[in-house]
C-alpha cells in the first residue's frame, strides 16, 4: 500500500513537471527592469529561485538570486516581491490586471495599472479605466521603478541604487538616534570616571558622582580617601567621561 502512494505521488510530481510552456506564465521582473517572461517558478528559497522556461524545444531550469529579484508575477498566487536584501513579501493579487492596461512598478513594492499615462517632469499620471472621464490618478515620478506597456516595451524611471541609498539614509538615522539616546541615558547616570582637564591646564582622573546645571561633583582618583569636589563647568576645558554602573 505504501509503495502504491509513493508511486502515484511520483506520477502526481512527474505530471507537473511536464506541464507544457503554454500553461507557465508566470514572470520575474528583475532590479535592472530586466523582464523574464512565460516561465514556471518550481520554488524559492532563502537565497534564490529555481524555474523553467523554454529553450527551443527544451525545457530548461534556471536558477536567480532573490536580490536581483525585484517581483515574482505568479498567474495564479498574484505578486511576491523581494526587499533589497532578498526577503520575500506579498503584495498585491495582479492577476486581473488587464492584458491592455499599463503596470507602473514602484521603488517601495506595489503593482498599480492603468490607462492613458502621462509622463511629465516630476509626476506620472493615469486613468483608472479606458473611458475618457474616468478617474485620473497623479503619482511622483521619483517613486516609480518601471513601468511596463502592454506592447512589452518599458521604461526604468528609477533603478535601485535611489531606494538603496534612501534605505542606508534610513539606517544611519536610526543609528544615530539610537545613540544619541544612549548618550542621553548615560548623561543622567553616575558615576562617571575619566580624565577632567581645567582651564589652568590641571588634569585629574576623576570620578563624576552628580552634577547641576552649572556644576560637577568629584572625587580624584589619585586620592585614596578623596573628599569630594565641585568644579564650576566653566571652570573645565574638557571632561572625558564614562558610566561605569554602580
């Protein structure tokens, strides 16, 4: 019995793998605009994605890396596009977009269609549908990756070094607020120890135990039973300090 379900899975897997090119229409676009069409994607990965297209009379699989990957249009699962680093997400159904409207592709992963586009310096402009009076929609030109025209000619308004260098931005604006609230943490926290310099040229290694608004409060490092010590902060040229917890 079991080996009577292990061939008819056989059978089951061997039958899809055999399905004519006619009924494969899926497609990849790609981050350079690049678009792979009439193909059956068999699976992603982490790393990649393997398929099957037509090479004469030879059905051959390929396999891309997920990070030159900008979307995979599947015909029946709708659209998976793929962050900068390769990770998968699901976005819009597409599949009932009309064989003659026109795809717009923005930077940020989504699929929008229309009709009647018009392409100015900053801003892209479309119609919802092919009648004269429908509703027009305006977008900016510097969101837009491609758009792709139901003739299979596209253009590439935007390619992925914009998004690359808005996403680093990002990051680096994250890291800094991320230190600038550490900074600030460790700016009410004590004690401190370091070196503090006066405006007379002294230097002390020192260890902050409180502070005002216009004062530090100190013990010397080199004192072994040091009384503790107030320096007005006008008074100090510079102060090189870190919280060592209590």
């Amino acid at each position: 019995m079991k080996e009577c379900l292990r061939n008819l899975f056989m059978a089951a897997m061997l039958s899809a793998s055999l399905l004519p090119m006619s009924a494969q229409r899926d497609r990849l676009i790609l981050r350079d605009g690049a678009v792979i069409g009439n193909v059956r994607v068999l699976a992603t990965t982490t790393d990649s994605t393997l398929y099957q297209e037509k090479a004469g009379k030879r059905t051959v699989e390929s396999s891309i890396s997920n990070d030159m990957i900008y979307l995979i249009k599947y015909q029946k699962r709708g659209n998976v596009y793929f962050t900068l680093d390769g990770k998968q997400f699901t976005g819009d159904i597409g599949s009932s977009m009309p064989g003659d409207a026109t795809a717009i592709y923005l930077l940020e992963g989504r699929e929008l269609w229309g009709y009647n586009l018009i392409v100015s310096q900053n801003e892209v402009s479309y119609q919802a549908s092919k009648k004269r009076k429908s509703e027009q929609y305006t977008i900016p030109k510097d969101s837009i990756f491609l758009i792709l025209y139901p003739d299979e000619t596209r253009d590439v308004l935007n390619d992925f070094s914009v998004m690359q260098e808005r996403h680093e931005a990002e990051l680096e604006r994250e890291r800094q607020r991320a230190e600038a609230e550490r900074i600030a943490r460790e700016a009410a926290m004590f004690p401190k120890a370091g070196r503090l310099r006066t405006v007379t040229g002294k230097q002390y290694q020192v260890t902050i135990v409180a502070e005002s608004d216009g004062v530090y409060v100190f013990t010397r490092d080199d004192e072994k039973a040091s009384p503790v010590y107030k320096i007005r902060k006008e008074n100090v040229s510079e102060l090189d300090v870190k919280y060592i917890g209590q």
